[in-house]
C-alpha cells in the first residue's frame, strides 16, 4: 500500500470532525441482563468440556481401563499365585478379594481421568484460550471452581458405574472361588463407590496441578511422580518414618477409600477419604493463589 | 471510554510499559502504533486485567476491567488471534464464552455470519488459516456487543478483502458511537482506519495526536517549478507557509495545497510547468520518530553486505 499524502483525501465514511458526530450513549452500558454469574460459567466450563474429542476419548479410556483390568483380573484369578505372590504392599486393598480384583484398574484409570483434568485446565494455558477464559471470567476464581465442578461428578459418576460394571463383570469369573462376593454383599457397593469418589477427586486434583502448573507435560509429570513414584520412593526413609507417613501419602490414602477391609497399615475409608481431599484442597488452594496472582 | 494514567509494567528490571497516559474516547478510531517491542501487546492486556500493572491504572468505562459485572459487554477484544482452543469448532468456542454472560446463541450466529465464518463455523478452530483465525478472534471481540472494541494487529494475516472489511468495520463502529482501538506497527494502514493517533516506543508515549496533525507535521507539500520563481515565493507567502527552493526554478511549498497554488498562479500569470503534491511517507515520518526507541534494530543493508 503506497503512502501517500492524506490531507484533502476523504476516507470512505470518514468523519471529519470525530469529536461532533459520537453517538453519547453507548450502546451497550444499559445492558444488566447479560451478566457474569457462577452458575454461566459453569455452564460455560461445562459446554467447554463436551466440545472438546479429547475430553470424550481420555473419559472413555478411563472408563475402559477401569473395566477391562477389573474384569480379565477376576477371570485370571488363582487363589495359588496369590499365595506365592508374596505379601500385599502397604496400603494396598489386599489382591484377595473380589473388590479389589474388581478394581485392579483403578491406578491406570487414576493416571486417565487425572490427565483428563490436567488437560482440562493447563491445556488452556498451552493453547491459549486461557486469554479468551480470563478475558470474559476476570474475576477469574469462579473458572478454576467451574473446572473443578464439571470434572468432579462426571469422573465420578462415569468411573462409579465403571466399577460396578467391572464387579459384575468379573463376578462369573471368581464363580466357586472362596472370595467370590456380590453386590449385595457387606461393603461391596460402598468400595465401588469409593472408587469413583477416588477417581472423581483426582480428576479435581489433575485440574488443580494443571492450573498451578501452566503446562500439561509439567502437571502430567507431577501427576504420574504424586500418584505412582512417590510412594516407591518413600520407602528410601528410614522404616520407623516411612510407617508413620505412608498411610498419608495421597495415593496410599486414596486406595484407603475403596478398600473393602481396613488393612492395618492404612487408614480407615473415611479418614482416607479426609487426607485425600485434604491434599486436594491443599493444591486446589495453591491453583487459586496462582491463579488470582500472577499475570496469564 | 479507556483511560491509562502512568501505566508502568515492569519484569525484574526491564521496563516495557513506562509511564503511559492516554484515552481512548467513544466515537473514535484510536490507533495504537509503535515498533515491535514497543508494550503495545502488554498495555492491551493490562486494560483488560490479564497483566497487573506494577504501577499506574487503566480503567474502562471508568472502572477496572475486573469489577464490571459483564466485561464482554464493555469492551470486546481480539489479543492475540490464537487465543483459542485448537481442537474447538468455531462455534462452539464462541458458544463457551457466550455462556459465561448469558448471551443468546442468536447472537453467536450473528457474529459468526457478520465475521464471514459461517461455512466453517463447525469447524475445528486448528485447521483454519490466519486470517479466518483473525476473523474468529474479531467475531469473538463482537460477541458482547461491546461499547468499546480493542484489537491488537487485527489485519495481520488477512487478505486484501479481509483488510478492507476490517477497515469499513471498525469505521462502522466508531460511527456508531464506540470506541474502537487497535494497534499496528504500519503507520500507512493505521492511517487509513484511525481518526487518533497513541504512538509507543520502547514503552513510552512518544506522540498522542490526531491523523491529520501527524501527516501535517509529517511535511511534504508541493514541488513547483516557474520561471518566475522570485515573484511566486512573494505571493504564496502566507503565517502558515513555509517555502523552500532546492534549484533556481523550483520550490518546496508547505502549507498550502496544489490547487490552491495554481490558482494563485493562474491569478496572477505566473507560469507554471510543474505542480506536483510531494508523496508524504508517513512510514519515514513515524521511523523518524519512533528511530531511537525501536527495541530490535535491523543493520542498515550495507553493513550487513560488508559483513558477509
């Protein structure tokens, strides 16, 4: 475009004197209607989710690993390869039983449903829709809650019916074993259950790291290290330590929550269930102080 | 309305928005100029809350960003055209942000057809060209139906149709009363579009002017060559005139127009054998001024020959 001279050149629809011609209203102050609310942004969040394929597939995959584990472990079981299995690990639900056999798919489906919520919240910040996010929400906490909100009971709800379906799946399976058990049986359904209040809070805890974080490989990595390394490389303390605060690791007060028996090394459902969401508020709380504080 | 009052940025002890006041007033087209690296980006993502300022406010509408009770609606804004979720269709990124004001989909159509999308609007955003991602980010700027409409380099990437559009549109805008921003580092395009001028470097206001002062300083005028040129320099002599001659028959005439100087000519029988209007670069006029403070300074072409 050449630059020329402008003066004395009228500019399509140009008005020449700006200062004369504005319109005092502005056209849209007097609209009060269209406000932000907590209950639109979580429809927002909520619309947000279903949009995207990868929400779709990473849910699916969850579900699937949940129920492809939990049933081919049932069918594989042998009461002799328990026994020179040598002893369960801390914390865990114990290989003898049928819920825990159910549920051998928890810790794949975990790493899922919380790369699900990592993906939620830190793939905004790598694509950059974080900007149009925070541009329409920037009070901005409301977003994180809405997040949180949507992934929570879904997570739960879906990795819920995936567990009992991969009880009941597997039951035909442990048919004539002694540990075979039913859904009507004592504390069955509760463990399914407290699978999916599992898998529901951790899918809270991927949003939360992916907000803290900012990155999806930073948040992902911190999930897997949280979940899975952590525990391993907590045995390295010295044994009277490590007894003390394996049960308060997140992912060893987790499995308490959908353990069937009570082993005697971890906590009890409930007080798993309270350390658990304690860890999540904790990173919750730390996604929010992020959040709020530093430019985006 | 946007007011910026001693706006200052800084990261650790690089300074990149330094004490910059300005407005950006309803009814007008305010372009927003400076060199890459000049803080524009910076000062647009202050006015809308997503940088805090470390010294200094900006409010719009007379409050800040983050206390109006539906932001869309005050100030729509194209940031940077990737400010999307690649793997959303168009209308559905559209829709998310509609929802969080309760806006009515009726109103994601319209914007859809008003920025040309509407053949790709199911569409994932991933797969669309620059300019249709520029198309998206100003359909999503228009969602709120805004009092104010600030764009950051909203031409970039579109094609000769799109700039025109961009163009008409925001004039449009402004007509209708709003305030409309955007920013640019072509001062030939800005030119075309805005009535106001804010001019940056590396931070700092260096300029707040209208269009037609900056051109008007930016010089120019008209070359004319007579036979007479003692007797022309006498009559054309005017407060606001200033006349330069660069050979025996030929003046530089600043201040007074073509048109205006044939007539006089004509007049009085001078004769005349060329009139031309000088090409006034107002790209040369704003390195000019913006010379000093341009943050990545190319090396003039030859150095670069005598070093390879």
């Amino acid at each position: 475009m050449p630059t020329t001279a402008l003066r004395g050149v009228q500019r399509p629809g140009k008005n020449p004197n700006p200062s004369a011609a504005p319109d005092p209203r502005t056209p849209a102050t007097h609209r009060t209607t269209h406000k932000v609310t907590g209950i639109r942004v979580l429809r927002s969040e909520w619309a947000k989710f279903w949009s995207l394929r990868s929400s779709w597939i990473t849910l699916c995959v969850a579900v699937f690993l949940l129920i492809v584990f939990g049933a081919v472990a049932s069918y594989t079981y042998s009461p002799d390869a328990v026994a020179t299995a040598g002893p369960p690990g801390p914390g865990s639900s114990g290989d003898s039983d049928a819920v825990g056999l159910a549920l051998t798919g928890v810790t794949f489906a975990s790493l899922a449903i919380g790369v699900l919520g990592v993906l939620l919240s830190a793939g905004e910040y790598s694509t950059g829709m974080i900007r149009s996010t925070l541009a329409a929400v920037p009070r901005r906490l409301p977003v994180l809650w809405s997040k949180a909100a949507v992934i929570g009971p879904i997570a739960l709800i879906l990795t819920t019916v995936g567990a009992v379906a991969a009880f009941q799946l597997g039951t035909p399976g442990l048919d004539g074993e002694k540990i075979a058990l039913s859904l009507g049986d004592d504390g069955v359904l509760r463990s399914l259950a407290g699978a999916g209040v599992y898998l529901g809070l951790v899918a809270v805890f991927g949003v939360a790291l992916g907000v803290l974080l900012r990155s999806s490989a930073g948040a992902i990595a911190a999930l897997v290290g949280v979940l899975l390394i952590l525990p391993g490389l907590a045995s390295l303390l010295p044994d009277s330590w490590y007894d003390t605060l394996s049960p308060y690791f997140p992912s060893n007060a987790g499995s308490a929550i959908y353990a069937l028996h009570e082993s005697s090394d971890a906590l009890s459902p409930g007080a798993g269930l309270a350390v658990f969401a304690g860890w999540v508020a904790l990173t919750l709380a730390g996604a929010a102080f992020r959040l709020v504080r530093t430019d985006v | 309305m946007i007011e910026a009052r001693e706006l200052t940025k800084r990261y650790g002890d690089k300074t990149v928005v330094d004490n910059l006041s300005f407005t950006v007033k309803p009814g007008e087209v305010t372009g927003f100029l400076g060199p890459n690296g000049a803080g524009k980006s910076t000062t647009m993502r202050m006015i809308v809350g997503l940088d805090s300022p470390t010294k200094g406010s900006v409010t719009v509408n007379g409050r800040s960003y983050a206390k109006h009770a539906a932001p869309l609606h005050e100030i729509g804004t194209l940031l940077e055209a990737k400010s999307v979720h690649p793997g959303r269709s168009a209308f559905h990124h559209l829709m998310a942000l509609a929802y969080t004001h309760g806006i009515p989909r009726r109103r994601v159509d319209e914007v859809i057809e008003l920025a040309g999308l509407t053949s790709v609007a199911g569409k994932r955003v991933g797969a669309f060209s620059l300019g249709m991602g520029q198309r998206l980010g100003i359909a999503s700027a228009l969602l709120g139906d805004p009092a104010i409409v600030m764009l950051d380099e909203p031409v970039n990437g579109l094609d000769p149709e799109g700039v025109l559009w961009v163009r008409n549109l925001l004039r449009g805008l402004a007509d209708e009363g709003r305030a409309v921003m955007l920013s640019s580092h072509l001062m030939s395009e800005t030119a075309l579009i805005a009535d106001h001028l804010v001019i940056v470097g590396r931070g700092r206001l260096l300029a707040d002017t209208t269009v037609e002062d900056f051109t008007r300083e930016a010089g120019g005028g008209v070359k004319v060559s007579t036979t007479e040129p003692m007797r022309l320099r006498s009559l054309l002599a005017g407060p606001e005139v200033t006349i330069s001659s660069s050979s025996a028959e030929e003046l530089l005439v600043a201040g007074r127009d073509a048109r205006e100087i044939g007539a006089i000519a004509a007049q009085h029988g001078v004769p005349l054998y060329e009139l031309t209007p000088q090409a006034v670069s107002l790209e040369a006029a704003f390195m000019d001024l913006t010379r000093d403070v341009v943050e990545y300074q190319s090396a003039p072409a030859d150095t670069v020959r005598k070093a390879a």
